[in-house]
C-alpha cells in the first residue's frame, strides 16, 4: 500500500491496522470465497448462493474474491450490478448485439413482458424494473452458455426494493437459475432473502471478518399464494395494468390471486384471471378439436349453441408489477383448469410467443398459420420496401402517404381491415382513415397470436 492519505490515515495506529486490514481482506475472504466456489461447482446442494450480513461487514469483498477466484477457470462471469444501459434508450430497444426475439425473452423471465414498457425509456422505469432491467442484461450476457457453466454475481441485491417487489425479483432469478443450471451468488444486508430467493447456500459475514457457509433451504417461500373467485371489482383494481384497455366482452368468471399485504392488514389482490364466453370464430379449434365446432349454412345456430355450452376462453390475465416472476399467472390458469366452467377451454394471446403462461400450466400450445388476409398484407409491405413495424413508425408511414403509394397502401389496409373484421376492435371497424388500421396490422404480422387449448 502507497496511498499516503491512506498511510497518514492509520499512522496514530500503528502497523497494525494495516495488517489486520490486509488479512481482512486476502485472508478470510480468499477462503471463504473458495469454499463457496467448491460448494457451488461440485457440491449437490444447487447453484444458487446468497452472501448476508450487516452493512459494513464485508459482503462486496467476499463477492469481488468470488470473482476473482472464478475468473481463471475461463468461465463467463457477469456482475450485474456494474451492467449499465443507455437510459434515454426505450427498453425493447437496448442490448443491441442480442436479437431482439432473445432480448424479448429475457425481459420477460426478469418478470418485464409487460408492453407498456417496451417503449418506456430505460431512465424512466421504477426502481425495481431497472433491477429487473439488470437481471435481463445479465440473462443475454449468459444466453450463449447452453451448459450452465456461467456465473452471475449481484451485490446489493433488492437492496432498495420494497419487500413486495423483492419477492417477484428473487423468484424470477431463482427460477432463471433452475432452468439454465448457472451458477447465481448475491449479496444483501436483507435476512429475509434467505426465503424469498431460496439460496441453496447461505455465507453470513460478520463484522469481525468471520464467516460461516451454512445449507439454505433451496425453495421460495415467499408468504402464499391463494387463488379464489374473485369478482369483476377484483379485475378492475388490476385492469390499468394491462396492455389492452377496456374490460372484457362478457365475463362468466374472475379469479384472483392474493398474498398477503406488506402492511400486515389481511390481503391484497396480486393478480387476475377473467373468463369470458367463446368468440363464433376460431381457426385454432379445427387444430384442437377436428370436426367438432365446424358448422355448415344451416347448422350455424346449432353450433354456436353447442360452443357456449362446452367452450369458455381465458381471457385476459393481470399480475402486478410488484409480483412478477413468482408464476402467478400460470397458477391462475392452473387453478381454473382443475375446476372449469366447461369440458373445453380456450386461450388466444398476442403475449403468448414471449410468455407463455398457458403452456406452463398445461395447454396445449398451437401455432396459427397466418390468415390470407396477412399474408396479402406482408406480400404487399414487401413489394413497398416497407417492414411490418415500420407501420407504427410515425415519419415513415407520414412519408409512404404523401407518396404515390400512399393511395396503395390505404386501399390495402381496407382491404385488410374488411377481412378481419372479427379482430379489429369496435371503436375502429368503420374508421373512415384506414391508416388508422396501420398499428393494428403491424401487430398482427410482427407478433402472429398463439392460441391454446384444454379438455377434461
């Protein structure tokens, strides 16, 4: 050490400060940070580790001597609490070297596939969306290790976060580290992440340089989860938070998700399921259930009786922001499905490629082909030198229409706007400007839905 401040700061101490500082630092933690390393490389306890304490106590070192420790092995190690990103930057529009299909995936396993926020600048999101924000750049730092090898290193872990918030963070980078089989060891002052994150190894660091490894619990247990009938008032506490404004058409039934509320006074609502009755059309049925809602020119009454006897539709499906990541969703399909309204359930979302809830509790998936109509579309953006979501690009859709295929691309539109009709909502079906048609359609050709389906 030649610092001079630093010397003349621990000169009235003598020398030995500086030696109790320097086997602080290289001694205790060296070997702490090489039993972790073993435990979480060879042992059978898991991969995910969490380093506690008090402030002050030493948490950063040991991780900086975890890093140090793993970086000579050759494998990947990211520290995501020194990822930054460009905060003017929307946030579907960062991590620019990852395709944006990938970078869309990881957002919603950090517990962000929420639309509103793709076009949200990453400056302007909330404390505990930039935290989610962090674990995405670390899951596309990551993406490319398919053996698990990777470490993922986090210091101050959920450290600013309300605890509501924390258990959504640290359920969605326990179940990330379970599916991918990295390696994950944090770092906080906060004790009860001993449950919320579900550690399969817990270091606890005290203030005199000691530490103690001890076995976690290796599961969330975040406060439960109950799932009940819940009622349209409960949809509507939640509703703001949808990507799609309105209510649904014409609810059968809502259920709710609640946990219990931070403030200690009973419950509040962390998510909801509507079901609704089954539009006449549908093309994924034939796919799930061949021949049986077919209906001919004279059988049409027929079948529409027999559809809202044996079809109900999982409609749309809220999870508040603050609990995202504990697999909220999938559990309120889950529980309609072991108790349904009818033998046949039905789902359609436009969500569906990025977070697919409905095949996680157990629908089965179905890829829609696209309709002629989109294909008629594509073709036609194609031959413009137009791309799909170039439509809901403001100056570039201004200049196709004060072009000479401006009058082209109108007529298409409304061509596409009349074969669709089903799809197009209320308020726009008879828009006299069929531009008005234009974010609707790059929607439908840029994220094509994915239906699901169900029967007992």
């Amino acid at each position: 050490m030649n610092d001079g401040r630093v010397l003349r700061a621990i000169a009235p101490y003598g020398e030995a400060a500086l030696r109790a500082h320097e086997g602080f630092s290289h001694n205790c933690f060296a070997r702490a940070a090489g039993a972790l390393v073993d435990l979480l490389e060879h042992g059978t306890d898991g991969g995910i580790a969490l380093v506690t304490g008090p402030s002050g106590a030493g948490k950063s070192s040991l991780l900086d001597a975890i890093g140090t420790r793993v970086e000579p092995s050759g494998a990947r190690v990211v520290l995501a609490d020194r990822l930054r990103c460009v905060r003017d930057r929307p946030v579907a529009g960062l991590a620019r070297r990852t395709p944006i299909a990938e970078w869309l995936g990881c957002l919603s396993r950090a517990g962000l596939a929420d639309a509103r926020l793709f076009a949200t600048r990453a400056g302007d999101v909330s404390e505990g969306e930039a935290m989610r924000l962090r674990l995405a750049f670390a899951f596309a730092a990551l993406r490319g290790d398919a053996d698990g090898a990777g470490w993922l290193l986090c210091d101050e872990f959920c450290s600013v976060l309300d605890r509501a918030t924390a258990a959504g963070v640290a359920a969605a980078l326990h179940r990330w580290a379970r599916a991918t089989g990295m390696r994950v060891i944090v770092a906080s002052a906060h004790a009860d992440l001993t449950r919320l994150l579900g550690p399969d190894v817990v270091a606890r660091v005290g203030h005199g340089g000691e530490v103690s490894i001890e076995r976690g619990g290796g599961r969330v247990r975040a406060g439960r989860v109950m799932i009940e009938r819940g009622t349209i008032d409960d949809y509507r506490s939640l509703a703001h938070m949808h990507y799609r404004g309105g209510r649904p058409a014409s609810v059968a039934q809502v259920l709710r998700a609640t946990v219990a509320s931070e403030e200690g006074s009973g419950r509040r609502v962390a998510g909801v399921l509507g079901v609704e009755y089954p539009t006449l059309n549908g093309a994924w049925r034939e796919m799930a259930w061949p021949g049986r809602y077919v209906s001919g020119p004279r059988d049409r009454a027929r079948c529409a009786r027999r559809l809202n006897r044996e079809v109900r539709r999982l409609s749309r499906v809220v999870v508040d922001p603050r609990d995202r990541g504990r697999g909220i969703a999938s559990r309120l399909v889950r529980a309609y499905l072991d108790d349904p309204l009818t033998s046949a359930t039905e789902a359609v979302s436009t969500m569906g490629r990025l977070s697919p809830f409905g095949r996680s509790a157990g629908m089965t998936e179905y890829r829609l082909p696209p309709r002629p109509a989109d294909d008629r579309l594509a073709d036609m953006l194609n031959a413009m030198g137009l791309a799909p979501w170039e439509l809901m690009d403001g100056a570039r859709l201004g200049a196709v229409r004060a072009s000479r295929d401006g009058l082209w691309l109108a007529e298409e539109l409304r061509v596409w706007a009349r074969a669709v009709r089903s799809s197009v909502p209320k308020p726009l079906r008879d828009a006299a400007d069929p531009f008005a048609y234009a974010s609707l359609a790059a929607g439908r050709l840029c994220a094509p839905p994915v239906a699901y389906a169900h029967a007992v």
